[in-house]
C-alpha cells in the first residue's frame, strides 16, 4: 500500500547504495601516492570529500597549475574502475529496496557518477530493476546533481514534499532543499557523520530504518525535513 505521505523516493548511488568508500580511497591514494603527496585514512578522506570534487582534489594537494583537470578525472576513474570491482552493496540494501517498493513507493536513482557506468554498476549489482528512472551525468568530473534532479521532479509527477531524498552526502542535501524536497542521509558513506549533521536533518546510523520513516510519513516529516 502507497504511503500517505512520501509518494516517491529519490536515491543516491555512492556511498548511499554502493559501499564503495574503499574503493575511491584506494583510487585517489594512487593518485596522491604518484604525487608525493599525503595518503589519505578512512578517516581524513570523510573529512576532505565534498563538491564539487575539484575543490576537494586542490584541498588534497593537486596544483591546477601544472595539472590537467580532465586527465586527473580519467586517471581517477581508469583507477575506481579497478578498485570498485569488488565494492558490495551496503548491508541491508536489497531488503530496504524490497521494503519501499512493497510500501507501493516508486524509486529513482540519481547520481553524480557518468550515467553509463552509473547503469552498469546498478546492472552487474542486480538492483536496477527497482528503478524507474536512472540519472548520472554525462561526464566523468562528478558535478552537481541538481539540473538532473529538476527534470527528474518533472518526470516522476508529484509535489516535490513528497519526494524524498536519500544520501550520504551535504550535496544531496543541498539538491532536496533547493528543490524543497526532504532528505535522509546516511552516516557511513563519503562524509563524516559530524559533517552531516550540521545541516540539521535527519542522519541514520542503520539503514533499517528507512522504511519506516517512508511508512510513518507525514508523522515523521518533522524529524526529516
């Protein structure tokens, strides 16, 4: 049965769904290694990660000066496209997308990752089918995800308050709430929890929770919006 409230959920790909924390750890090391610059910790990388990603790469030491950003982009990814091979799923996610979609809540997929490789990582993971729409970019630099997620809003037909977002990241909360849509992120991805907190909605430890907020919406709307 559709919630009363949330009529569709929007989720982000990396570090949301995909585990893949490591995996870009181990890619951009490669890269800091070959520089001589500091190698990042599990730690330091959740405290440098953000968008847009060319900031976080000058905030690691890369000088733009001497550095082409579209060869970094493809030496990052020729790098992620090893070390992600192995990136699971993260623990529960397939019983949580099976819990939203018995709810009778259609769900998208929006991502700052390019959309081919977007679609094969969704495909090779066996979750596609729970999607009605994929969105990733049409670049490798991992821009920003809001002119997606407005022509998302259009295609998937209803008021954007009950839309809601779901991510690991404060640039997935920027995109819910310049489209006023609300927002759950999740702690255990690409940002440090202490990060995710300032911007003051709901952060989940364990995502179980999720489709209870889905069900218990609008009763939970004020702990997300």
């Amino acid at each position: 049965m559709k919630s009363n409230g949330i009529q569709y959920v929007v989720w982000d790909w990396n570090g949301t769904l995909l585990d893949d924390v490591q995996a870009c750890i181990e890619a951009i090391n490669l890269m800091l290694g070959k520089r001589n610059l500091p190698l990042l910790t599990p730690e330091s990388y959740r405290e440098f990660f953000g968008f847009p990603v060319r900031d976080y790469y000058v905030a690691l030491g890369f000088d733009f000066a001497v550095e082409d950003w579209d060869a970094l982009a493809r030496e990052f990814h020729d790098h992620y496209r090893r070390t992600s091979e192995s990136a699971l799923l993260r623990d529960g996610a397939v019983e949580i997308l099976d819990a939203i979609r018995t709810l009778g809540v259609p769900m998208s997929v929006l991502s700052a990752s390019e959309r081919s490789i977007l679609r094969r990582m969704l495909r090779s993971r066996g979750i596609d089918r729970y999607f009605e729409n994929v969105y990733g970019l049409d670049d490798l630099y991992a821009g920003s995800k809001l002119d997606l997620g407005h022509t998302l809003l259009r295609v998937a037909g209803v008021p954007p308050g009950s839309v809601l977002f779901v991510g690991d990241t404060l640039h997935d909360y920027e995109v819910a709430r310049h489209m006023r849509c609300p927002c759950v992120l999740m702690s255990g991805g690409h940002q440090a929890e202490h990060r995710l907190a300032r911007c003051g909605c709901t952060v989940l430890r364990h995502a179980g929770e999720l489709p209870r907020l889905v069900e218990r919406w609008p009763a939970a709307a004020a702990l997300t919006a």
